[in-house]
C-alpha cells in the first residue's frame, strides 16, 4: 500500500515520543526544540500547530525553562493530578 492511500485527510493523529539516553547528552534540549516546532503553525503547508501534552515528573518543562539557551518562548499551562477528574 502506497503512503498517499495511509493518509485520510480530516483525521487526528496521534504521536507519542519518548526519549532515553545518558544524563548530560541533551534529552531534555532536544525535547523542547522539537516541542516549539510542533506547537508553531507553518503558514507555508498550511499546517496548524499542534497541542502538546507533556507529563513532566522531573519538572523541566515549564515556562521559564523555554525562552533560554536557543530554545524559543512558550507559555506552560500545568496542571495537578487533583485537577483530573476521578474516572466513574
């Protein structure tokens, strides 16, 4: 099957990274740089921005940690485990 005939326009996609590596080689550098550009409308193929959901346990991604080092400004919204609702 050709990739043209895999790709249903309208639909949404879901993707998931996860990054393992040594401590000290950019995991979390890397992470942020492709997280601004997934989240950035590119006007030339007329592709929205996307959401982003990050499950941040070591707290490094929130919006003081973008903006410095080469990595552009996003603005973090963060919310608590107490914040979700119970499932029923």
């Amino acid at each position: 099957m050709a990739k043209q005939e895999l790709k249903i326009e309208g639909k949404r996609e879901n993707a998931m990274l996860v990054t393992c590596a040594a401590q000290g080689t950019g995991k979390s550098y890397q992470n942020k740089l492709l997280i601004c550009k997934y989240v950035v409308d590119k006007l030339a193929t007329k592709v929205r921005g996307r959401k982003v959901l990050i499950l941040d346990v070591n707290s490094e991604y929130g919006t003081e940690s973008f903006g410095q080092n080469g990595i552009p400004p996003l603005t973090v919204k963060s919310i608590a485990v107490k914040d979700v609702r119970d499932w029923e």
